[in-house]
C-alpha cells in the first residue's frame, strides 16, 4: 500500500504580511496624494482663470465709470447754470430756459459688468478664492456697492418718466427741439401756457433731478468706485497679473 505525504507549506513570517500591508497602505496613500495634487492643481488652474475674468470686468467697469463720472460733473455744472438762470431777477426768455433745460433732459443707467462674479457664486466659484480679504472685498462690490449705485440709477430715471417727461410732453413744441442733437433748432421756440407758477415748476423738476444724480456720485459712486480700484489691485498682487 502507497502512502502519501501531503507537502507542507512553510508559514508566512508576520513580518512579511506587515511588509504586504505596508506596500499596499503605501501605494493607496500615494494615489491619494497624487489624486489630491491634481485635484488642488485644477482648482487652483480655475482660480487664476476666474481671477484673470474677474480682472477684466473689474477693468471694463473702472473705463465705465472714469467716463461716467466726468459725464455726470458736467451735467451737474449744466445744472447749476439752469438753477443761476432761473433764479436771476430778470425773467428769462423761452428760449434761453429752453437752451438750458434741454441738454438736461437725459437718463442714466449704470453699465457693470457683473458676468464673471455671478458665474462664481451661482456655481461655488467663490470658494476657489483662498484670501478672505479679497473675497470679503468681492463680496462688498458686487452686492452692496454697485446694487445700490444701480437702484439709485433706477430712482432717478424713474423720476424723469414720472415729473420730467410729463413737463416737457406738455409744454415744449417738439417742432423747436433737436431730438439728436440736444438742441434748440429754432429762433424763436415756444414754451407753452408759462407762467411764473410753470417756471418754479420747471425749476422744482430739474433741481431735484440734478440732486438725485449728484447724490448718487458723491454718496454712491464715489466709494463704489473705490472699492472697484482697491479690488483691481488685490486681484493683481495675488495672482500676479498685469
């Protein structure tokens, strides 16, 4: 009879299944790490590119407003020689209130650029920005300082449909206006039905209108403007754009 010996397997040594686990750990750990590296290497790859947009609407803005201030100064100046006129002691003639008043028979609305900051926060893009100074600052421009120079805006043009446009609607003659050219066109234009009652009311519109766009720069647009160039160059030194 055949007897047969069964083969022993000789016993791992625990220093080996330690070895094992070590590698295995080692090579789990490591594909952790590399998967993390590129995970914070896109992420950081999407920050600079939403930085570079958000500089670029900050800039777009910045030539905005470095038009529109000027723009409002001037007409604010046209104002105050509507405001010298009516006020002097010598009545004026139509004519000379028509060729004050209409060159300020104008509306304003603000032109922001606010594309890249409401992709950010609609898609968690905010999140990609690591300085909390500049987040804060962001944050300050686009939802209070710029919504409150456009509600403003708003008002004001609010206030020409409702008291500046029915004034002129009924009392000047659109056959003596310049509609392109903001001008008188005529030697001897007409206001129609005025009285010294129609000329207050004519100064009463215009005054108030030209306070409500003075507010809005002096109050409004001024620090907005600020808090725009300050972000412009935090946005610079922390990405080191140009």
């Amino acid at each position: 009879m055949e007897v047969h010996h069964h083969a022993h397997t000789a016993r791992k040594k625990w220093t080996h299944y330690f070895w094992e686990f070590l590698m295995l750990f080692l090579a789990v750990f490591c594909g952790f790490l590399a998967e993390y590296k590129l995970e914070h290497t896109i992420e950081h790859q999407r920050e600079k590119k939403f930085a570079k947009q958000m500089l670029a609407d900050l800039r777009m803005d910045s030539f905005y407003f470095s038009k529109h201030i000027p723009l409002v100064n001037d007409l604010l100046q046209k104002h105050q020689q509507f405001y010298d006129l009516m006020t002097n002691r010598q009545r004026p003639s139509d004519k000379e209130i028509l060729n004050k008043c209409y060159p300020l028979l104008y509306t304003l609305d603000i032109q922001a650029t606010t594309a890249t900051y409401n992709q950010m926060k609609t898609s968690g893009g905010l999140r990609y920005i690591q300085d909390q100074k500049l987040t804060s600052a962001l944050q300050q421009y686009y939802e209070v300082l710029l919504p409150r120079v456009v509600k403003a805006s708003d008002l004001g043009i609010n206030f020409f449909e409702d008291n500046v446009n029915p004034f002129v609607l009924k009392h000047f003659r659109v056959q003596d206006l310049d509609v392109i050219g903001d001008s008188v066109k005529v030697n001897s234009p007409v206001i129609m039905n005025r009285t010294i009652q129609t000329d207050q009311e004519l100064l009463n519109i215009i005054e108030n209108y030209g306070s409500i766009h003075k507010m809005i720069i002096e109050r409004l647009t001024m620090p907005a403007v600020k808090k725009l160039n300050e972000l412009i160059e935090l946005l610079k030194k922390e990405y080191h754009l140009k």
